[in-house]
C-alpha cells in the first residue's frame, strides 16, 4: 500500500515541533539527529512498513524497533506519543525526575520502547538477537534499527555486521543516520570511514542509499528490503543534521544542545507550527 | 565429611557442558552461544546434539552478549559462553547495558575463571569476575564447588528467570559433594558444623576447606566449614549465625581479595555480626604460569595456608 506522502510530510514536521519543544522545556538532549531522522522514521511508523500494536506493546510478534544511537529518542517519544502509547503531555517531562521519559530509551520507564540503549554499539547487537530469535522460534517478525555513522566507529558494530551475514539474518534492516557529523565535529575530521555503505556490503549485507529526507525513496527501499533474502538489510539515510530548522541544519554544535525559548520560537516559526 | 574422590576428577566446566546438553532435550526454548571456545567451554557437546540452537558468534564477545540479550527478549532461555575472561571482562559494558539493565535472561557462564587455569598465564586467568559481576544490580553470582553442585547451578539458574553469572574451571577436581547435597539458590551449605572458627570458601576452594579443617582439628580446634556457592545472592542468616557462633571467619577463593566473596562476607559481617575476618585470595596481584594444583599452593589458597590462617587469626602461634 502506498502512503499517501503529503499527510507523511505532516506528520514528519509536527514531529519535528514536539522535539524542539521536549528538548527546549528539557535543558539537555540531542536535537540534531532527531530532526535528522525524522523522515525515514516517519517513514517506517506511519508509512505501513512496522508491524506494531500500541494498545498492545509487548505483543510477542510485533515488530522490533531499537533505537541504537539511542541520544536521538526525542524523536522515538515523540512518535511513541503520536502512535497513543502514551499521551503526548508525557513529552513535556523528558528528562525529569520521575518521568516515564528517560534521557536514553529505558523499557523500564516507557511504553513501546523494546531496548535499553544509549551506550553507542550495543543496540545493533541486541537488534540481531531479536531477529535471530524470531528464526529461532519460525516467527515472522521483522527488526528494526537506527544507527548512525558516528556509531559505526565503534567496534562491536562490525562484530555484528560479520555475524548477521555470517548467520544469513534476513529479518534485519538497519537504518543508518548518515549526516557526516559527531559531537566533535565532522566525522571526516573526527574519524574519516570513507564508504560505509561499501563496507557493509563487503560484508555480505544488501545495501540501499537513499536521501533520507526523501518519503517516497525510503520507502521504496523499506519494501527492498523485505524482498533480500539471505542478508541482513542497510539503508544508508543521508541526512542533514537539524532538518527543518535552517539555523541547526549542518551545524555540529547541534549535536547535543537545546534550543532556548527564543530560539524554540524562530525554528517552529520555520516549521509553521505555534 | 572429608575430601574424598567418589567418582573421578571432572571439571566444573565438563559438568557444564554435559548439563547443558541435557537441558537441551527438556526445554525447546535454550539457545547457547558462544564465542569460538566451544570446544573448552563443552558447550559443544549442546551444539552436536542441538545444532539448530547453536549459534556460534565467533572471537566477538561484545556481540555475544548483545545477541543473547535480544535473543533472551524474544521468550528464549539464553546460555552465552566463553572464557570468563572475555565473557566477563571484554565485554564487561554489555553485560550492564544488556542483560543487568533490561534483567535479560541471559545465563553467562563463564570458564576458566581464576588461576587454576594453570599454564596460560595471567593474561587468562580472570582473578577480578566476581568483583565485578556482584556489584551489577539484577546479577547473580554463583561458583559451584564440584561436577555434583554445577549439574545443579545450571538447572537452577535455568529454571530461573533473569540473568545469572557462573563461573567454572579448567581444572579437573574431585567430586567430594555428597549424593544427598542440595544447592538452592541464596542458601550457603554447611558442609561441616564447627564450633571455634568458620572458613567460609567457594569453588575450587572448598575441598581445600575440608582439608584445612581436618588439619584443625587435629589440633583440637572445630572449624565450620561453609560452601558459598551463591554469592550473590548471599545467605546472610547463615553468616551472621557463623560469625556469633564460631566469632572468627576465614574466607578463601581464587580471586582477588579486593570485591570477591571474602569481601561480601566481610561486608554482612560487618554490618550485623562484627568479629574478626581474614580473607585469602589473590593479594592485589596478578597470577603467573604453572600448573593449577602448583599455582594454588604458591598463592596460598591450599589446606596449608587456610588451617595456618586460622590458627593465626585464633591466637595460636604459627
């Protein structure tokens, strides 16, 4: 079925108001990544593409989303609340004792989240259990999971990437935030990775590239993906740090700061929301 | 009950394995991993019989972890394994964000913990594990003394949800527990009733114990003899008994007397029952080659070294 595009560009930018507006009332968080991804997650949830029960979180043969470069939840919460797993007043506690929002997702604490993650690397391996695991048991959900090229510096993503070839886990997509910054700075100057989609596919993966602001290229390849059979799945997203708001857009220093109520202003006046 | 050889030598790690083939056959939902080791952890003896359940992941034990924490999310009983070194110490991250975070349930059993690894030296032999494991909320953290009480670990740390850290040796040892013994975890076993002094032991330890006790009461001195197979979680009741009971506590393991189980003991002690503590164990040092019987005489973790210990701790001139 196709999603009809233009009430996705919708979604995707009110969206994108709820995250500047958590992390404004928040102080601290990552709002370049979020805004960054917004589309191809936007994509995955509301396009048609997760199997998922909000009514239901931990329905045994839903989809699995995990969130590995998890710094960028503002927008998983974000979409969790859109999706009725929580109400959305709930996004306006991110971050504050006693919320159901913790700074990394944390299953724990909130609905819908299916794994612990913050620490950078961790994530993609949990992700391949749980896929392994629907093989394990013939069930036929499929794993889903965010990472970003600043993550694929650490070494245990490559530990999974020979192992989800090696064990031919095709229930597998990952989604790489490929926006060519980190929180010091541009990855080039950071820790240059040349190629990675390359990498991947040297690998053994299927590797798509899409622009990853571009609704119906993602999910061109999302329905790509579940066609691969006998490989673990990498879309490579190229994103822009900080899409949306034209002053975050590009910039590291977005990274990992909140805008002020000022600056909250300016970008939902960009985004056309109050 | 003294050390005696009731059925050959067999290590921790060969009940281990033959245990967890057995599991196989009883429960569809176990899945082992391992990291290339299999052939000395004797998880591939799991792996000959259930192959479809079996998932090698390679020299990769950072992502071993990570798996068995998404497979064990998904309903299924995990066994990971490797050398303790590794499983514990490399990829000692995952393990808290993984499996003690989320409480997965993820039995992590780990061989060819402690010296008695013998001649691979220090780089192998993991003297800091039970530090480490027992400080992490949700671990549990369990060393089973002979063939007998691993059999019985790992079936209850499999009926038993939640993660869970075994550690097992390399080396061959008696089997010295009796037909009737009982392993429950959260409980320590009193191996033998002692009035003057306890020395409380765990793994390789405890035959060692036996001897040091036989030792004692040559000498007229009644030393109680306690089995910590589960370290955490621990039997405070029974320490706190022994230590106002007997007023002395000796404790020895081959770990690193810092955070081990002489540490733990030491810690209830000394908040409900204070009396003296003397812990054996690895003195801020790192091991060496030899052979494992050599290496545990030469750091003092043998019958000798544990009976002279109390003998000190009880006033007696050496």
């Amino acid at each position: 079925m196709t999603p009809d595009f233009q009430e996705l560009a919708i979604v995707a930018n009110e969206l994108r108001g709820d995250v500047l507006r958590m992390l404004q009332l928040a102080g601290s968080g990552h709002p370049g990544g979020s805004l960054g991804m917004t589309d191809v997650f936007t994509t995955l949830w509301f396009g048609g593409h997760l199997k998922v029960d909000p009514q239901n979180p931990t329905w045994e043969d839903r989809d699995r989303f995990v969130l590995s470069n998890g710094h960028i939840c503002p927008i998983l919460y974000a979409i969790l609340a859109r999706q009725d797993y929580f109400p959305r007043e709930e996004l306006w506690t991110l971050r504050k004792l006693g919320s159901s929002l913790q700074g990394h997702p944390d299953f724990h604490f909130t609905k819908g989240v299916d794994c612990c993650t913050g620490s950078l690397g961790n994530g993609v391996s949990v992700a391949l259990g749980m896929a392994m695991g629907a093989r394990a048991q013939g069930k036929n959900f499929r794993v889903y999971a965010g990472t970003s090229d600043g993550e694929s510096q650490e070494g245990q993503v490559w530990e999974m990437a020979s192992a989800a070839a090696h064990h031919k886990v095709d229930n597998l997509t990952l989604l790489m935030d490929r926006n060519g910054i980190q929180i010091d700075g541009f990855t080039k100057d950071v820790m240059d990775q040349g190629d990675l989609g390359a990498k991947y596919k040297s690998f053994g993966w299927h590797v798509q590239e899409v622009d990853g602001h571009d609704m119906m290229a993602i999910h061109q390849a999302l329905n790509e993906a579940k066609k691969a059979s006998g490989k673990p799945q990498l879309i490579v997203c190229n994103t822009v740090l900080g899409k949306g708001v034209s002053f975050m857009e590009n910039e590291p220093g977005w990274h990992g700061v909140t805008p002020d109520e000022e600056q909250l202003k300016k970008a939902l006046d960009e985004l056309g929301l109050d | 009950m003294t050390v005696t050889q009731t059925s050959g030598e067999v290590a921790t790690r060969e009940a281990y394995g033959k245990t967890l083939a057995a599991l196989g056959g009883e429960r569809q939902d176990i899945i082992v991993l391992d990291a290339d080791l299999s052939g000395s952890t004797k998880t591939a003896n799991f792996k000959k019989l259930y192959p479809d359940r079996f998932f090698n992941m390679g020299v990769s034990e950072c992502n071993m972890i990570g798996t068995a924490s998404g497979l064990a999310s998904t309903g299924l009983t995990v066994f990971a394994s490797s050398f303790s070194m590794f499983a514990v110490g490399k990829a000692f991250e995952q393990v808290r964000q993984e499996i003690a975070l989320p409480v997965a349930n993820v039995k992590i059993c780990g061989t060819h913990a402690g010296i008695t690894v013998g001649e691979d030296g220090a780089s192998h032999q993991t003297l800091e594990d039970i530090a480490i494991m027992r400080v992490l909320p949700n671990m549990r953290v369990f060393v089973p003394a002979d063939a007998r009480e691993t059999e019985q670990v790992i079936r209850a740390v499999a009926a038993s949800p939640g993660p869970a850290y075994v550690r097992l040796s390399r080396m061959k040892t008696p089997q010295f527990l009796p037909d009737d013994y009982n392993f429950e975890i959260g409980k320590i076993n009193t191996l033998r009733d002692g009035a003057d002094i306890t020395i409380a032991a765990t793994g390789t330890t405890v035959m060692h114990a036996l001897a040091a006790a036989d030792a004692l009461a040559s000498k007229g001195i009644s030393a109680r003899i306690l089995n910590v197979c589960s370290i955490k979680p621990l039997d405070t009741e029974t320490l706190v008994k022994a230590a106002r009971e007997t007023g002395a506590i000796v404790t020895v393991e081959e770990h690193q007397r810092a955070g081990g189980m002489g540490s733990a003991v030491a810690e209830v002690v000394a908040e409900h029952a204070a009396c003296p503590v003397r812990r054996l164990g690895m003195n801020d040092r790192f091991g060496e080659s030899g052979s494992g019987g050599q290496l545990m005489d030469h750091f003092g973790l043998t019958a000798p070294a544990i009976s002279g210990a109390a003998l000190e701790l009880l006033g007696h001139a050496s």
